[in-house]
C-alpha cells in the first residue's frame, strides 16, 4: 500500500474541508502524514541494516575459516580423484587402480578437477574453494528464489528476504563454504532447479518439461536425496494437477528424469561395477556392526533440533499458513457469498498449487530420511539436513506472500499507521538476536588474523603439526616414504591427499567395493591386499578392530597401541616382510624418542 504523494493528500482534504475552515485547522488534519512517512523511511533504513548485518556476520565467519585447518577429511577425496582423472587414471580412488564410484557427490568434480588444474595440484587450497566458489552463487540463487516466490508485493518481499537473511545468517551454513565438501554446491542446484521449474511452468511447453527432467535427472549424481524433487514435483504435476498442459508438461518432466536417471545408473553399474554410491550402503545399511550405531545414537535428532533451532521461523511460517489457513481463506467455488468459507489445511491444499505440494512433500522426504535412515558420519554442522534448505525457503515465502495479501485485505486501505512502526520493531528485534553471534564471530576473524591462521594451504606442513598427528601417527614421515608403500586406514581423506601416488585401502569401504558391497572381513584384506603399514580402525568400527585383531595374518605385524603411540584415536601396525619395515620402525623409534 503506497501512502499518497503530498500533493494528492493535500488536494483531497481541501476538497473535503468544510466551506471556511481555516488554513490551520486544514494544516492540523495534514500533520500525520509527516510522522507517517518518516516512520516508512525509518523502516525502509532498518531492513537494509538488517540485511548488512546479516552479510557482515556471513563473511565473518566465512572468512574466521578460510585455511587448512577447517577443511574437513573427506573433502579431500575429491582432489585425489581430481588428481587421478587428470594424470589419465579415470575416476579411480588409486592411481591404476579399478573406477570407483567412492563419490556420494559425482557431479562435484566439475568443479574439483579444473580446480586442482587451477592451482597447480595444492590439494588443500583446491579443496577449499570447490566449497568456498559456491558460496556466493548459492546467495545469489536464494534471493532471486526468494523474490519468484514471495511474489509481486513489496512489503512480502522485504518480510522474506529479511527472515530467510536472518535464519541463513545465523545458521551453520557459511560452515560448508569452507569445508570443501559438496553441501554447498548440491544447494545450489536444487535452487536452480526450482527457479527453473517455476520459469518453465509459465509456458508449461512439452519442450520446456523435458528440459527440466533432463537436468533434474542429474540430481543423482549432485546429490541423490535431491532425487525427491526431480521426481515428486513432476509427478505432483501429473496427479494433481487440473490443467491438463501444465500435466503433459509434468509427464514430460517425469518421463526426461526416468530417463536420465536409468542412463546413470546403467552406465555407473557398468563402469564401476555399482550403480549407487557406495558411502551409500556405509551410511544407509548396517554395514559396521551395532558398534558404529552405538557410536551415533542419538547423533540425527540432536543434528535435527540444533538445523530447526536456526530455521523454526521458516517452519512457524509454513505452519500458520497451513493450520490456521490465514493465507488460503477462499470461498467454495459456485458458494453463495459469505458461505463456503474453508478454512486449516483444507484451505491451504486448495490454494496451494501442484507445484507446491511437490516441494513439501520432497523436502519432508528428504529431512525424513536424514534423520531416521543415514548414520550421520562425518556429519558436522548438520551437514545431512541441509540438502533441502532450498525447498523449505520457496514453501516459506510463498506462504509468507499469502499471510501479507490476507492481512492487507483484512486491514484494508490504505495501511494502518503501526504497521511501518511494527516492521521497526521486529527488524530491531532481528538486530538482538544477530549481535552475540556477530561480536563472536569477529573475535573470532580478529584471533585468526592475530594467529596468522588464514590463507595457509600447506597440507604438508599441516601434516607436521600437532592436530593430524594426533590423529594419524607420524604422518608427515610416512608421506615420505616411496609411492609404492601400501597404507589400509578407515580415516583415508587428508592421508590419501598427502600420498596421491601410494595405495590407500579404505578398510571403510568408501572407496573400495570389497568392504563396501559386504561387511568388512580380515581375511578379504589380506587376500587382496599385503599393507606395509595399517593405522588401525577408528573406535567406532569395534567388529572390525575385533576381525582385524583375531587374524592369523596380525602375527606378521608389529603393532602399536594408541596409548603407547600417544595418538588420540588409533595405534598402527608395521608388517615385518616390508621393504620399508626398517625405515618405519625408526620413524616409530625417532617420534617416540622426541617425546
């Protein structure tokens, strides 16, 4: 509701004024227009405030992060296959070794491997910024999905981008631009590919559906959960749909999916001998033994509450369009007026689109089967709930677009006089919650800078210091020694990045389809393999320890517990056979004698 210039609200109430009022009485009547339109301007200042401190606390935290030591283990995968695929070894987790489907995220190596290219083979600054490069994109996505959804009014507009600004920012989202994991990168193409699927829908063209099946089918290989979109929303489109263009465009879409998916899966299964990932059957099946349950119980409902502590608002949204029915309200179609009135979730299902229930019924799919089907390893900062964020931002604001045009009718015109005063109000309480998190976090970027701590990419004087060497025993030494030592570990991510010629057994099965298709045997590893050196289990695979433990072929092996190593996790095992048994037992001898 716009407020009249002052030269039409001064023409009206002089029409209106009775023959003789006085100038003053007149001026009186104007006066609160004034205080009316300094409190817009005022609420008008307060959102972009808002929306600086948001982008102020984003890059704070994104840049208190920006080193080596943040990268997570498993992000470095991706750079050893980068590395493979561009020494000519194909997608392989070893060089010469067997393809290897070890990537849950497929699609993430357009953007590792001309990165490892770019940075001439640093494996630690390469890794950073395949996360970091899709940080920006992915706000960009948001707002221009934020402004689709929210629609043509202003003040919902203004109302979604501060709210989604304000969750976002105090999320542990900007944790993922630095990582060097995929998280970031399968957000944006969902959001993509719901910004799509909305342009597309306008003309709702056959064509236009099998352009959009064709790049959803790829979601499996971005991410596989976001499948659910690619396949729910063209089907909600099928099914629910009244028009029958919009159906054939969402039967397009379905087949153009099927289709694209069916050809992945084939051609995974024929090159790398699996058409699913296989962290798949580690983080979906019992493949550890009850050990490694026992090690995460609790672990996805406590990641669920800590992601709904920073995105309930959107939630609440969602909810009181949907329960209380404010934003559907509408009257039966042929009811007489005032009779008809539907009103909860009858009336939000009848004013939803088919579109929009695709997206809820995927993005609870999705939070569905992180929280009670994955075993969250390597699972920091909510990292498994955060897939369907996209979804739940669209069906936020477009719920929050029908809550404003309900309340503007109800208010009717023009806008009360408190309605700027409450928009203050709220965004000052916006103001509130967002100063602890963002004095914290620039003491945190002031302590990094003060450290020294930024811009460092080194892995191999990383390797040196003490974090990694309380986790992997004398790696820095052991990186050392010729490619053709053999190296079996569960923990394969930063040690495989600082030995990319050597051989790396995954006894985890990430990267090895001999523990990953069947549970974990002894006797399978020394029939394939003869590791020069084991840095034995982490904790969690007890089974596996107890396995490794009990067989014959550990007699050949010296081994070392943690507690004598002084290591936090695991001890490591040196065959005596080895070539390189001499040289390792004096790095075991010189490290254990520094201490």
């Amino acid at each position: 509701m716009e407020t009249p210039l002052p030269g039409e609200e001064r023409a009206e109430l002089s029409a209106d004024a009775p023959v003789g009022q006085g100038a003053a009485e007149v001026a009186a009547e104007r006066q609160p227009s004034l205080p009316r339109e300094a409190v817009r301007r005022l609420a008008s200042a307060c959102f972009w405030i808002t929306m600086a401190l948001c982008l102020a606390l984003m890059a704070c935290k994104t840049a208190a992060a920006f080193g080596v030591a943040t990268l997570w283990d498993d992000a470095y995968m991706f750079q050893r296959y980068a590395r493979n695929v561009v020494a000519g070894h194909g997608v392989s987790w070893n060089p010469h070794g067997p393809p290897t489907y070890g990537l849950t995220s497929l699609a993430f190596l357009a953007a590792a491997v001309p990165l490892h290219l770019i940075t001439g083979g640093n494996t630690s600054l390469a890794a950073m910024l395949q996360s970091l490069v899709c940080g920006p994109v992915l706000l960009v996505l948001l707002v221009l999905l934020v402004l689709r959804a929210a629609g043509d009014g202003k003040v919902a507009r203004l109302s979604c981008a501060a709210l989604v600004a304000f969750c976002v920012a105090r999320s542990t989202l900007t944790d993922h631009f630095v990582s060097g994991m995929d998280t970031s990168f399968g957000l944006c193409f969902l959001t993509a590919y719901l910004l799509l699927a909305l342009r597309l829908l306008g003309a709702a063209r056959v064509a236009g559906g099998a352009a959009l099946g064709a790049f959803g089918g790829l979601a499996f290989s971005v991410r596989p959960e976001l499948t659910a979109y690619a396949v729910l929303v063209p089907l909600a489109l099928v099914v629910l749909e009244r028009d029958r263009t919009r159906r054939r465009f969402g039967l397009a879409a379905l087949a153009a999916t099927a289709g694209v998916l069916a050809l992945h899966l084939g051609v995974a299964k024929l090159y790398f001998g699996s058409p699913l990932p296989l962290p798949f059957y580690a983080k979906s099946t019992n493949l550890y033994g009850t050990g490694i349950l026992r090690a995460y119980r609790g672990r996805p409902t406590i990641d669920l509450v800590d992601w709904l502590d920073f995105f309930w608002p959107l939630f609440a949204v969602l909810a009181l369009d949907v329960l209380v029915g404010l934003g559907a309200r509408q009257a039966a179609p042929g009811a007489p007026a005032g009779e008809g009135q539907r009103t909860g979730p009858r009336a939000w299902w009848s004013a939803s689109s088919a579109f929009d229930k695709g997206v809820l019924a995927a993005t609870l799919l999705c939070l569905a089967y992180s929280w009670l089907f994955v075993v969250p390893i390597m699972g920091f900062s909510q990292r498994f709930y955060y897939a369907p964020l996209p979804g739940l931002i669209y069906l936020a604001c477009r719920s929050a677009a029908r809550l404003a045009r309900t309340l503007s009718d109800s208010l009717g015109q023009p806008a009360p006089a408190f309605m700027p005063v409450a928009a203050v109000a709220a965004l000052a309480s916006l103001w509130l919650h967002l100063s602890a998190p963002l004095t914290t976090a620039g003491k945190d970027l002031a302590g990094a800078v003060a450290a020294n701590r930024l811009g460092h990419f080194n892995v191999a004087k990383h390797g040196s210091t003490s974090g990694p060497q309380k986790y992997w025993f004398a790696i820095d030494r052991v990186s050392t020694l010729p490619d053709d030592l053999v190296i079996a570990t569960t923990e394969v991510g930063m040690l495989g990045a600082m030995n990319l010629k050597k051989t790396i057994v995954d006894l985890a099965g990430l990267n090895d389809r001999r523990f990953a298709l069947e549970p974990f045997s002894a006797d399978r590893l020394f029939k394939a393999y003869k590791p020069d050196l084991i840095y034995m289990p982490h904790p969690h695979y007890v089974k596996m320890i107890d396995d490794l433990e009990a067989h014959p072929e550990m007699s050949r092996y010296v081994v070392y517990s943690q507690k004598k190593l002084g290591t936090a996790q695991f001890g490591i095992a040196v065959r005596r056979e080895s070539p390189y048994f001499e040289r390792l037992q004096q790095i075991v001898k010189e490290k254990l004698g520094s201490k």
